[in-house]
C-alpha cells in the first residue's frame, strides 16, 4: 500500500518515518510514502502557495493551481462525478482515494482505517491557513475527513494520524496480526477466526466498544493490586470480566458508541445490570 502526501511541510514527517512500527513496515516493503511539496509546484520567485479569501475574512487560502498540479503529478485527474463508470475499464485501476484533511470533513473512524487498509492507494491533501479551495475539493477529492472535533494548525498531523492508523490493519504489519481485532473499536466476536489449538479465548472482540483495562507486573503496585480474575487462569472468568470492564468503560467514556456496538444478550443483561442503581444501604 502507498500513501501520497501532499503539504507545505515535507520535513514535518521526517521523524515520523524513523520510529515505531512504520519505520518497520517501510522497510519491509510493506508500506510506501511519498511526501510532496506543494511549493514544487508553483510557478514564482517566491513559491506562494496561499492568496486572501474571495468575500473577505480573516486569514488565507491555500490556491488550487499548486494542489490541481501536484495531484496531476500523481496521475490523478478530476473527477467525473456524472460518468457511468465502466467496469471493465476499472479492472486495472489501483483502488485509491484522494482526501482532503479538514475540520469541515468527516469523522476519522476505526472502521473507515479499516476500508483505506484494503485500497492500494490513499492520498491525503494536507490543508493550512484557513483552508484549501473548495474546488479541489469538488473536483478531485473522494472524501473530506476530519479526525476530531477540534482545529489544528494544519493537516499534517492529522495525516500522520491516519496513516498509523490504517497502516497498522495491512496484513503483515503488526507483529500479531490479532492485537488490531481486540482493541478499542475492534470488531466483533463473529468476525474472528477461532483460536486453532481450542484454547478459550480469553477476551472478546470489542464489536464497537471501548477496550477493557490492562495490568501486568507487578501483582500489587502503590498499594493497588491488580483483579484477582485475571491471576486466576480461568479464561471464561476473565473473558466475562473484560467484557464488562468493556462496558463500563464505553459507558462512562462513550455513551455514543453503545448505540451501535455488536452487543449479544448477555452484553444487554451485563448493561443493564451496570446501571441499576446500587441497593447498598437501601432500607
């Protein structure tokens, strides 16, 4: 899989490259990333990329002419939005994405990680000052994506973000492909291959949820010790504990997320027993 960046900060990604589980994928060929400077493609002595907003307003607006250009570099033409694509045609075509990195896009999910990590392609614009043009947008972009309900200095970092996060999903990435299914937002149980030796697993996959919490050594630590349940061995005890630590967690961290959480009846019974008021002290 490759990922195109197109920015005004090349050398943002410079240590990005060089740490962490993506410098591994990069090089064992698992992952390409191409950076491109969007200065390369203007056409001044001074590389003016941005120019004021038409209508006035603070700030300024990245140009389309640099953006339309670079993107033409990648081989990337405007979109036909109105043409009936031909199947046979498309046969051969990588499968990529062209996105557009904005506080105005999207919302960044685990599950839209999971659909770029299954494309051959993805370029990502990276946006500045107050924005990009809005005709990049309407003719080359599949997508506007966001990856929060906040505003940053530009879109490198939000680049940077989905990148790890979808890069991680490919095949061959991590070093236990497993550690991505049973995670906060993994999916869920009756998407995941059985254990072969018929050892019981001892967590379920998230189905949406968030993760459950996670100790090591030592046992005991500051005065706290870690659940007894999971010292025990006992892997049902221990799976039925972390689903509801699961719960609890998405309860009181993300509400939002039990709507559309992969919830079995057992899942609905442990919710409900969650929420009951406790009758503790009760007369």
């Amino acid at each position: 899989m490759r990922f195109e960046i197109v920015t005004i900060f090349p050398g943002f990604f410079s240590s990005f490259f060089e740490n962490g589980i993506l410098r591994r994928a990069l090089g064992e060929g698992l992952v390409e990333v191409g950076v491109h400077d969007l200065r390369a493609f203007t056409h001044d002595r001074h590389r003016t990329v941005d120019d004021r907003p038409f209508g006035g307003g603070e700030g300024m607006v990245l140009k389309p002419q640099p953006i339309a250009e670079a993107l033409a570099s990648l081989g990337i033409e405007p979109l036909k939005r109105a043409a009936v694509p031909d199947p046979e045609a498309s046969k051969d075509v990588p499968r990529s994405r062209v996105i557009l990195l904005s506080a105005q896009g999207r919302p960044f999910t685990q599950a839209l990680a999971r659909e770029l990590a299954s494309l051959d392609r993805v370029v990502l614009i990276c946006g500045r000052y107050e924005g990009v043009d809005e005709r990049i947008n309407e003719l080359y972009c599949d997508m506007e994506l966001s990856i929060g309900d906040y505003v940053l200095s530009g879109g490198e970092l939000a680049a940077a973000v989905v990148i790890d996060a979808t890069m991680r999903l490919i095949p061959g990435v991590l070093g236990n492909e497993a550690s991505s299914e049973f995670e906060s937002f993994g999916i869920a149980d009756g998407q995941i291959v059985s254990q072969a030796d018929g050892v019981p697993r001892s967590q379920h996959g998230a189905g949406g949820l968030l993760d459950y919490p996670h100790y090591t050594r030592p046992a005991e630590f500051a005065g706290l010790r870690a659940p007894e349940v999971l010292l025990n061995g006992d892997h049902l005890q221990i799976r039925r504990w972390r689903r509801e630590q699961q719960l609890r967690k998405t309860l009181a961290n993300r509400p939002d997320l039990i709507q559309y959480a992969a919830l079995s009846d057992e899942d609905r019974k442990l919710l409900d027993a969650i929420r009951k008021p406790s009758q503790t002290g009760s007369p």
